[in-house]
C-alpha cells in the first residue's frame, strides 16, 4: 500500500511553486525597503508560550495547537503563529538593548488543528512582520501602507481593510463586563464552548465560529464605547492618517481578532475574490505582550498573511514562469559528448541550458526544446562536429544560423544574449 500525506498538509509542486517565490521574493524586497530584517524562528517551542501568549480560551490554544509530549515528557507545540516566537527570541536574545526601534519579519508555516477546506490548511504558510518599541499610531499607518502596498505589487486587486481598536488594560476591563452581562441574559442561545467563556473570557465569544453565537454576538456592545482617551486618541489618530493616505476603511467595532493578546489597533484585510476563507492578513498592536512574556515594557505591533490564500489570488496571473535560454540538441554519441561539455559550461557561466540524455532522434530533442519553451535550440550534428560549428535556431521565429564554436562560446553567448 502506498503512503499519503497527512490530511491538511499540502504539497506545492513546481508550476504552483512559482507563484509562491514570487510572493516570498516581492514581500522579502518592500519589506526590506521598509526597514524589516529577516528573522528565522524554530517551528517548535514549549507549550507554554502559546498558551501564555495566545490565551488558554481561545480556539487556537482550546482546539487547534498540535501539542505533543516529546521523548522527556515535555510539551511542546508546532507553532499556530509566529509573533509568540519572535517575542520569545526578541526577549532571549535581549534584541531591545541593540536599537530601541526592531523591525523583525518571517515567512515559514504554521500549524493549526482546524477542519481544511479551500483556503484552509492544517500546515499553511504565513509572512509575519513585527514592529517592537514604537507607541506612536504612526507604525501602525505604516503597517498597514506597506501590506496594501504589498498587496498591490502581488497584483490582488480589490482588497478592504477593517479596523477597530481593543482598548487598553484600563477601559478593556469595563467592556468585558458589559458583554458578560450581554450575553447572560441570551445564555441558552450560546454554544458549550461560549457558556463556559463567558466565565473565563467574554471576549472570545465574539470570535466563535458557531452561527448561533456569531447571531448573538453582532447585537453585542461594541468597543469603542468603552475606548478610555488615550485610546480614543490613538485610534482617532490611525484613522486621520488612513484618510491622509487616502485608504478606504471600515471601521468594524466587533472585529476582536482570534488571540487575547491584542491591543488598541486591530486590522484585517479580506479580498471578495476569495470564498469563505476570505481573511488574506490580519494584525494588530500587543502592547502588554512583551512584559507578559517576562521581556522589557515595550510596545509591539504586526501582523501575517496567508500565503495560500494570495496564491489563490493570483492563479491568473501570467509572467511568473522562466524558461531556458538554450536546449541544446544533440545527434550521435562523439556530439553528445561535446554537447554535454558545453552545457556544464554555459551552465557555469550563470545560463540556463536544457539537454536530453540518451540516444534520441532530432524530432524527439526538439519538441522537448519547444515544450520546455525554450528561447533557442542549438543543434550539434555529426556534420557540424567536423566543422566545429553547430545550427542555432531561434524558437519563435524558426530563424536558424550557423555558430563557430571552434573559437570558444562567445559568438554563442552573444547572440543568445
Ligand atoms: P491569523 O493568525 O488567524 O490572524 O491569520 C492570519 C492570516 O493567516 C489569515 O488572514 C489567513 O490568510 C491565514 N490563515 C490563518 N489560518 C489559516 C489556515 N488554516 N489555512 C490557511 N491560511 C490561514
């Protein structure tokens, strides 16, 4: 019986996989030129991080983690996220006392126990970018310019942003009791999971994924209501900026993001072009989140995309395939050989070169030249070999001339260009 990968996890093969470095290889350069360093974190950690950071009630830490005990009994977890683990590197490798400003981002998988469909993976891949040590509502502009920006350049056309603000350990307080009441008076319409949240965590409430409680939960008090003016002020000022910039907005007072680490801002951008999974990055501030951790009192801000749901996007999208410059074809074993010489030659000399091994007929050679789409086919004949040249034929026109190899490679390199 053959073996098959696990339910949720995926294969990107070649021919998807182009999409995917073209996202790594476009959000690698603006996030750079916006300031970011890369960072590369473990995919495992202790148990105990994300259940810390990301909160005991939520669905990632209750449902989803992959947690298992390893060979010494511990606990550790494929992680569902990456900003616990920047954190947690940020605080180990004492990154503060470096520059007081650090721009971190990262793009590797995640791992999160939840029913696939398309879209939603159990193994999927995130870009995540973290900003540590600004307060000012300025970053959190900038955050978001540069991921519209980003989503621009990808070629994702309509996108809409959605802001809120989650309020601060002095008016979040207040807000958590007014739900608590809210929802204790609809408690029977509330699922298993919310009933006993509304004990541990009212706020979660307004995330679950059962239609009932998200019925409920769209009467609920919002928010902004409770903003203390400190708050107010800093979301007040996130969205002047956004007008400043001319970025269409909604203001949704019952976005809470899935994570109980948030702060203040909170944004999320989905695409209409996708289905139901049609979240493609969400972020926001997590002021406390450091101290928390046991780290300095510093603030922090970021956000991840799904890297699948933007390959998804960008199916159509043409111009992300190279070919070969050169397949070199080659008749009778004396011309293969040499054909094989130049190969590894052109090939050294940073020119992608194509060859068929083994005996194959003219015909056969070029019509993997033209399947490969390959610029030009050089062809190395008996004939030629006596002469030390060999046929190039340029693919689109069928233009074909005669090269002088006897001198080197250079009349071939140049006229292939
Ligand atoms: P979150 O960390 O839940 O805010 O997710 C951030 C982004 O990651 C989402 O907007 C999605 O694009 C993507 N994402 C989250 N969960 C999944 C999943 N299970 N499969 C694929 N993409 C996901």
């Amino acid at each position: 019986m053959t073996i098959v990968g696990i339910r949720g996890f995926r294969d990107i093969l070649p021919g998807d996989v182009e999409r995917w470095q073209f996202i790594e290889n476009t959000t690698r350069k603006i996030l750079e030129d916006f300031g970011f360093k890369e960072i590369k974190i473990p995919v495992l950690e202790k148990t105990e991080l994300f259940a810390r950071s990301i909160g005991e009630d939520t669905d990632i830490v209750e449902k989803e983690m992959y947690s298992f005990l390893d060979r010494k009994g511990e606990s550790l977890t494929l992680r569902p996220e990456a900003t616990a683990s920047v954190l947690r590197a940020y605080i180990e490798h004492n990154l503060y006392k470096e520059e007081p400003i650090k721009k971190l981002y990262s793009i590797g998988p995640m791992f999160r126990y939840e029913r696939p469909q398309k879209g939603r993976y159990r193994q999927f891949y995130q870009i995540n970018a973290e900003v540590l040590g600004v307060e000012d509502p300025k970053i959190d502009v900038e955050l978001m310019v540069m991921l519209l920006h980003l989503l621009k350049r990808l070629g994702v056309r309509r996108t809409d942003l959605s802001v809120n603000s989650l309020g601060c350990s002095r008016c979040r307080p207040q807000f958590r009791e007014s739900l608590r009441s809210f929802f204790e008076t609809r408690l029977d319409i509330l699922c298993p999971d919310c009933k006993r949240r509304l004990k541990t965590n009212p706020l979660r409430i307004m995330d679950c994924k059962m239609e009932t409680c998200t019925k409920v939960a769209s009467d609920a008090p919002s928010i902004l209501d409770f903003l203390c003016s400190e708050c107010l002020t800093h979301f007040d000022a996130v969205k002047e900026m956004l007008r400043t910039f001319e970025i269409p907005y909604v203001v949704n007072p019952h976005m809470v993001r899935g994570l109980d680490y948030y702060t203040r801002t909170a944004f999320e951008i989905s695409s209409s072009e996708l289905g139901a999974q049609n979240a493609i990055a969400g972020g926001g501030r997590y002021d406390n989140l450091l101290k928390e951790l046991g780290g300095p009192d510093i603030p922090g801000i970021g956000f991840a995309i799904g890297i699948e749901r933007l390959a998804l996007l960008l199916e159509e999208r043409e111009g992300l395939f190279r070919f070969p410059k050169v397949f070199v074809a080659a008749l009778g074993s004396e011309a293969q050989n040499d054909a094989f010489r130049l190969t590894t030659a052109l090939r050294l000399k940073g020119i992608w070169v194509e060859i068929d091994y083994g005996d194959k007929s003219l015909k056969s050679q070029m019509r993997r030249a033209n399947k490969l789409k390959a610029d030009f086919a050089l062809i190395m004949g008996e004939q030629e070999l006596k002469s030390g040249s060999a046929i190039l034929r340029d693919m689109k026109t069928g233009h074909q001339e005669e090269i002088d190899l006897g001198k080197g490679m250079d009349e071939l390199i140049e006229k292939i260009g």
